[in-house]
C-alpha cells in the first residue's frame, strides 16, 4: 500500500478525534464553571462537592476514569438494578469531560479570585446583588484571565483523546492501530499520524488563540 | 491467581482485601516508572532548555519546534511510535524502558519550559550586579542565578512529577504491569471490574495527596529569595 492509501482511514478517524475534542471541552467548559463557582460558595454542602469533584478527577488517573467508566460503571449499575452500561462514545466525552472540567474548575476559581475586590466592593456600593455581583462584574472580567489556560487544557484535551482507542472508539489512533496490524508498516503510519496530531493542534492553538483575543475585549469593558 | 497471590471471591470487602497486595506489587512498578521517567524528563528538558536559549537562531529555532511538537502530540502516540518503530531500526528496548522514555520526552517539553521561566525570572539587575563585581560567566550562573532559579523551579518541577505519575497508566498498552494493567488482568479473570478498577481509583488518589502535600511541604522549606550563598 502506498502511504497516500492511509490518508483517507486516517482522516475519517480524525473526523472522530475532532468531535470527541469539541463536545468534551464544552462539556468540561460547562463543568469547569459549575465546579470553580462551587468551590468559591459559601454553601458548605455546595462547596464541598465542588472539592470534592475537582479533588477525585485531579488526583486519578483519565485512564483509570475512563475504564472505570466503562468497564466498572455498569458493574455497579447491575449490583442496584439500573442499566448503565454506556456506549464507547458516551463514556469517552464523559471521561474526557470530567477529567478536563475539573482542571478547569481550578482555573476558573483562580481567575475569578484575582478579580479585584475593590470591582466587589464597588458592586455592593452601587447595591448590587451578589448574584448579579458574579455574573455581571466578576466573571466578565475573569473570562480573559482564564482563556491563556483553557487554550493550553484544550491542547491537552485534544492529545487525551488518543486514550479512548482503547475502549475501541474508532478514532484517529485506532484507525491508525487497524491499519498498522494490517500492513505493519509502522514507520510510516506513526509519522502521519504524529504529523495530524501536531497539525490539528495547531489549528486549535489558533482558534483558541482567536477566542482569546475575542475575549479580551472584555477586559476594557467599562473603562 | 496473580503473582502468587490468591483473590477471595466470597465478597467484595474479602475481594478487595485479597487483591490489594497484588496492587501494590502495581504500584511499585507505576512507581518505578514514574521515577524513571521524571529522570529522563529532568535530563531532557534541561538540554532542551539549554539548546532554546542558545545564542545561534541555527539552534534555537529546532530546538522550540521540537519541544512544541513533543507538547502536541499525544503520549500515547508517542510510546506506539518508540515501541514499533525504533525495534525496526535495530534498536530494542524492554516495554518498561521504553514506556519511561516515553514519559521522559513527553515530559521534557514541559520541564524545559520550567527551566527557562525558572532562570528568566532572576531579575536581570542580579546578573548586572554580578557582572559589576566582576564575577565570570560561569560563575554568574552558578553562584547568582542558580541558586535563586532553585526555589521557583522545583515547586514546578513537583508538580509534573505528580502528573508523570497520572499518565505512567497509558503504558499498559505495551504490556508494562503497572497498577491499572494489574486491575484490568485481575477484571478479566474475575468478572468483577468493579472492585479493582476502584481501589486503584483510590490508591491513585492516595498517591497523588501524598505527592502534592510532599511538594508543597518542599515549597513552604525553599527559601524564597534563594538558596543560601557558600
């Protein structure tokens, strides 16, 4: 097989890569407010979910989550009688999701504890509530703090997706796995596929590079 | 049976109790690998960072490329190309050793970045001064600016060894025995996925506590402003 033969398996699998990628950030986007907000709430049962979230998808491993995810999940499912045996498409964005929604949270914490508190204490001064506090003044001006590092865990995010191969999810790596068993020409399926992996990160650097920019607007508004 | 341990099917607490030295067996393995592979990452990135700041752009320019694709690439892909590849140009590594090469170069990317950040931010008034007191090159490096780089680098550098630790799993795929590949073993021949998968769920997060408490119990020790001068 000449290597031009592999391009279109590989790019089919890429397709796969590249939708795993985007429904799984926005899943951990959302994640990652949800949780940030949470930890910084002064709702103590709130709070220490959020923690304990962010603790638990931090300190394992996404390999282990994933495979806890579908090998053991419906295990327990089956021991309280509920089916939960999930698809290999639903337990990879989940895993990938949660795991990147919880360094996330992190983020989104950090960003909106660096918010001023002089921005606060202006807000209560022109008798703001603390919801509209958060949402109208804080996190405006938390939102360009944090796109630096949701660019960077959008990267990794991108890169975690290799590991949903094994659960027999036919992306970009398994595509390449299937054709290097059938032609073991491992040299050249490695390369291309190293090559498409940078080149797709590459591009996500730049989107995100544009969001960010986008983003940045936010910083001036009002001043 | 695994590794000469017997597991007790009569419950899963029996279960658990049964199959959790055979996890540890795992564990020192994923604890190997991760020593192993923060190493080569140590050593790496170091060259890497050395090769960046050099004065010649005929350098420089590789150098940054090479690390910005190691940093792009997953690390699974990484270790399938080693483990296939480099056997067919007559080089043959252990799975093991391959596996904490691996983790070494997709590491090295970040701890060379560590490095250089680490350096930058001895401010540029100390390398002023040093020269000012006439002190040489090298002696600037290793008297002024190493010594302050230090307490900013090695935080850092903890905490990739916290996230080497989080990715050593990936190298069950080239049938490296670490603690995930073990639990997985075990579920294949018990049935029961449910109990190993989440001990090792649990014991991962044990590792990782006592990683980061370590870390930042050597954060709060490093003197800020430096280590101190001879």
């Amino acid at each position: 097989m000449h290597w031009s033969e592999y391009l279109l398996p590989l790019t089919e699998g890429a397709w796969v890569t590249v939708q795993l990628t985007v429904y799984s950030t926005i899943l951990g986007g959302v994640l990652a407010f949800v949780f940030g907000i949470g930890k910084l709430s002064s709702n103590l049962a709130i709070k220490s979910v959020s923690v304990g979230y962010i603790e638990v998808f931090r300190g394992t491993s996404l390999l282990v989550q994933l495979f806890w995810l579908y090998f053991a999940l419906p295990l327990a499912g089956m021991a309280i009688g509920i089916d939960l045996r999930l698809p290999p498409v639903v337990a990879g964005v989940l895993a990938l999701g949660l795991n990147i929604g919880a360094y996330g949270a992190e983020v989104v914490r950090g960003a909106i504890q660096s918010v001023h508190q002089n921005q606060r204490e202006a807000a209560r001064a022109l008798n703001f509530t603390p919801r509209q506090t958060l949402f109208n003044i804080v996190i405006p001006q938390a939102i360009p703090e944090m796109m630096p590092s949701f660019g960077n865990l959008a990267v990794q995010n991108l890169k975690d997706t290799a590991l949903v191969s094994l659960i027999s999810l036919g992306d970009l790596t398994f595509r390449a796995e299937q054709i290097r068993n059938f032609t073991q020409d491992s040299t050249t399926i490695y390369t291309l596929l190293l090559l498409m992996y940078f080149g797709m990160a590459v591009v996500l650097t730049i989107i995100m590079r544009i969001v960010e920019r986008f983003a940045g607007r936010w910083r001036m508004a009002g001043s | 049976m695994l590794f000469g341990f017997e597991w007790d099917l009569t419950n899963p607490l029996n279960f658990a109790i049964s199959i959790l030295p055979i996890l540890l067996v795992g564990m020192w393995v994923t604890i190997q690998a991760t020593v192993l592979g923060f190493f080569v990452a140590l050593v790496l990135g170091l060259v890497l960072a050395v090769l960046k700041s050099a004065q010649s752009r005929f350098v420089a320019w590789p150098a940054k490329l090479v690390t910005e694709f190691i940093r792009d690439t997953p690390l699974l892909v990484q270790l399938f190309f080693l483990y296939y590849v480099l056997p067919e140009y007559g080089i043959v590594l252990p799975a093991f050793m391959t596996g904490a090469l691996a983790l070494g170069i997709q590491y090295s990317a970040y701890t060379s970045e560590v490095y250089r950040a680490g350096i930058e931010a001895v401010g540029k008034d100390q390398r002023e001064a040093a020269r000012a007191l006439n002190l040489s090159a090298a002696n600037t490096f290793t008297h002024i600016v190493v010594p302050q780089a230090v307490p900013r680098i090695v935080p850092a550098m903890g905490n990739y060894l916290v996230s080497i630790m989080k990715d050593v799993p990936v190298l069950s795929v080239v049938t490296v025995l670490e603690m995930l590949n073990v639990a997985k073993i075990i579920g294949d021949r018990t049935f029961d996925y449910l109990v190993p998968l989440s001990l090792v769920g649990c014991l991962y997060l044990i590792m990782t506590l006592v990683a980061s408490a370590g870390v930042r119990v050597l954060d709060t020790h490093l003197p800020k402003q430096g280590l101190p001068l001879k």
